[in-house]
C-alpha cells in the first residue's frame, strides 16, 4: 500500500473527519462540482534510499494534504477549513 492510499484510509476512518467532510476525501484532484468543505490527498515525492548493493526497500515520501472551503453566509470559510485542517 502506498503512503498516500494509507493516509486517506486514516482520514475516511476518522470519526473527527467524517463528522467535518463526510465521504469527501479524494486522491490527486477533486472531482467535479463537488461539494465543500472537502479534502484532498496528493503525493509530492518520494525517495528512495541506496546502499551498496543498490535500491533498500525502504523510501521517504512527501504528502501534501489540502483543506478545502466555501464561502456562505455569515460562516467563516476561514475557520471552517482550519477546523478541517
């Protein structure tokens, strides 16, 4: 399982996150008209660590995760996506 594919298991599974975005946590890009607030997961890199006999299996990845909101009314779009965050 790659880091990015376990991170967004972590968010769907988390009773906080539900309660704050549902089932909206995509991978790489939102989709269409969708609704906010929302969360996207993204791989930035990944590195993969050598010794001498070549590639380890072992790698260092960066994830980027993005909190997504809208404007409506008199709520803070702000605030809800820090409480996202």
């Amino acid at each position: 399982m790659k880091v990015e594919q376990a991170i967004l298991a972590q968010l769907e599974g988390s009773a906080a996150v539900v309660a704050l975005v549902g089932t909206r946590v995509y991978q790489l890009k939102l989709k269409q008209n969708t609704t906010f607030p929302a969360i996207r997961v993204q791989m930035i890199d990944e590195f993969h660590d050598h010794h001498f006999r070549g590639r380890s299996k072992l790698s260092r990845s960066r994830v980027q995760i993005d909190s997504y909101g809208t404007e409506t009314g008199t709520s803070d779009p702000y605030a809800a996506v820090q409480d996202v965050a």
